[in-house]
C-alpha cells in the first residue's frame, strides 16, 4: 500500500475513529481526489485495524529503522 493510504487511515484514527472501515478510508482519499485502491485498503485494514495512532507511528519508525540499514545506492554520474 502507498503511504497516502496509511495517511488516510491515520487521519480517521486522528479524527476519532478507532477502527476505520475500508469505506471511511475511502471517503477520505476521495475527498482528496487521490485515486483508491481497494487492495491497499484491505493490507492497511489488516495490517493497522483497531491499532492507535501511537502504535502506527511506532510501526512506521521501525520500518524507517530497517530501512536505514539496506542502505542506498551511489549517486548518479554528472551530466556533461
């Protein structure tokens, strides 16, 4: 799932809705004339439903913290 759907479903725990339907996530993705993806919604409502947003940041920054060990590639060359 791209992370606009994770923005998404944040927004309605945000906003008060401890566990968003795959709907609720929709209409907010909607109102930002994102494109919906109803297969990402499904991952993000079985990854995430019923978590609080304290333990989805939690879950992000871990997934920020491996990422950091993959490393990145090298730069590209200049263009001349």
């Amino acid at each position: 799932p791209a992370m606009k759907h994770v923005a998404a479903y944040m927004l309605c725990v945000l906003g008060g809705n401890a566990n968003p339907s795959a709907n609720d996530i929709k209409k907010v993705l909607e109102a930002a004339e994102a494109t919906v993806d109803d297969g990402a919604i499904n991952n993000i409502i079985e990854s995430l439903g019923g978590k609080s947003a304290e333990e989805v940041e939690k879950l992000i920054a871990d997934g920020k913290g491996k990422m950091a060990n993959v490393g990145g590639g090298g730069g590209g060359g200049g263009g001349g």
